[in-house]
C-alpha cells in the first residue's frame, strides 16, 4: 500500500509473469478448437471471469452452466480456469481489480478446480501406476498452477500427491515415508525456486535414494540460476518433457527395497 491507502501497481515485467502463467496450458486447448467451439469457449470463459468474482458464488451452478454451454470438464481445467485467473492478473495491474477481488476471483476457480477433481473419484494410489509428488512451498502465492498439473497428470494415468504450502521439513519427512517415482516443485518466483533446490539438497542428503526431481512454474519464463537448476533432474514448463524423462529414464519404485536394490 502507499501512503495514501492505494494498492501500488507491480513492476512491468509482473504483467508478463501473469500473462505467461497459463500459457503452456491454454495453447494445447485451443490447438483442437474449430472457430465455432472457440467463440464458445471464449464466452463461457469470459462469463466464467465475471461470475467468479461475485460473493455468492456457487460452484455447482458454475459447473453446470459451463456444460451447459457445450463446454467439457477438461476444456474447463485446462483452458477456461487458467484464462480467467490471468485475466483477473490482468485487470489488477490495471486497477479495474482491486488485490481482495482478485484473491477472491482465484479462491473461487480453485473451488471449481477441485470440484471437478473430485468429480473424476480417482483413486489416491494405483499398485501399477507410477506416483508422483507434487508440491508447492509455503508462501507460494501462485498455487493454481500446480493444480491444475495435478489433474492433468492424473488424466494421464499417473497417482500423485499434491502438498501445498508445505514446509521443508514437512516435505522430506512425507518423503521418507512413502515411495515415488518422481517429485515435482512448482515455483512462482525465485525465492520459491531457491528454496526448493534447499528442499531437494536436503533430501538427497538426508536419502541415500531419492526419486527425480523436477522443476517447473510460472518462474521459468524468466529463468532461473544455475546454481538452482542444477539440483534438479530437469527444469521445464512443458508437460510432454516431464513424462517423456518418467516414462523412459525412472523405473517404477514399488518399495524402499527395491529403490535400493536398483540403486545398489
């Protein structure tokens, strides 16, 4: 605040930080609209922006009026709730926003992210699968991301966790009490970054086998340091990278013994 009461407007490249924060998933969306399909997707999202900044808001009828308007639930987590949290970014650094609607306007999406999570009743741990960690570090503002990664992994046949606004501790001592195949921090600015690269130089200090580790989050269109990224097995944003190195480059960990024995 400055000192007559006003939320100040972030730097420049913050407008960027929230324009970029939804890209990865909004391209693969749109990449399978035809013109009909996308002026509808468009306007269902642009409804979805308004309604969900109004205090009454009602995740069932949010829900049902997107799929009554032709709109498929996966269409919805992938491109119309990050659309709609980036144009509320958007309108904040324009002062059309205030920072509480806005808080208010991603609290909602995140209701109806988990809404629709639900509804998908995916059970929390396959035997067959692969299973994966996906956190977020306390005082990680930008949460939604992880998310919805979180959904499209399961999608995609994956069992995971999601810890959000975990600390260190909490984080290594979960790890120590079950196996993965993978761990992935999401990090929003570099303060996160750097303090999950602390994360994952604890654990594999403190495991002598630990799973891979990745990296990824609005953060990386700026980039990261060096000495951050190489605590990790991989640094990307791009969904296909990520399990394209879980399917060919980890091998499913059913127990500690076995992750020692191949490590052994």
């Amino acid at each position: 605040m400055d000192d007559q009461g006003k939320t100040k407007k972030p730097p420049n490249w913050q407008q960027d930080h929230i324009n970029k924060l939804a890209k990865n998933a909004m391209t693969t969306a749109r990449s399978h609209l035809n013109p009909d399909t996308n002026a509808r997707l468009n306007e269902a999202t642009d409804w979805l922006e308004a309604y969900s900044l109004k205090p009454d808001f009602d995740t069932n009828y949010a829900l049902q009026t997107l799929i009554s308007r032709g709109i498929a639930e996966d269409i919805i987590v992938d491109y119309c709730i990050p659309r709609a949290a980036c144009n509320h970014g958007d309108r904040w650094v324009t002062d059309t926003l205030s920072f509480s609607e806005v808080s208010i306007g991603t609290v909602h999406l995140q209701m109806l992210l988990k809404t629709i999570t639900n509804n998908r009743k995916v059970d929390v741990r396959n035997e067959l699968g692969k299973c994966l960690l996906i956190t977020a570090l306390e005082d990680e503002q930008h949460t939604l991301g992880a998310l919805v990664l979180g959904d499209q992994m399961r999608r995609r046949g994956y069992s995971l966790k999601i810890l959000i606004n975990s600390s260190l501790n909490e984080v290594s001592r979960h790890l120590s009490n079950n196996s993965y195949d993978a761990l992935l921090f999401s990090a929003g600015s570099e303060r996160i970054a750097q303090l999950s690269a602390h994360c994952v130089n604890k654990i594999r200090h403190i495991q002598k086998n630990s799973p891979k580790m990745f990296l990824g989050g609005s953060i990386l269109a700026f980039g990261v340091s060096e000495s951050v990224a190489s605590e990790f097995n991989l640094v990307t944003n791009n969904l296909d990278l990520v399990i394209d190195e879980i399917e060919n480059n980890v091998i499913r960990v059913s127990s500690r013994v076995a992750l020692e024995r191949y490590n052994s």
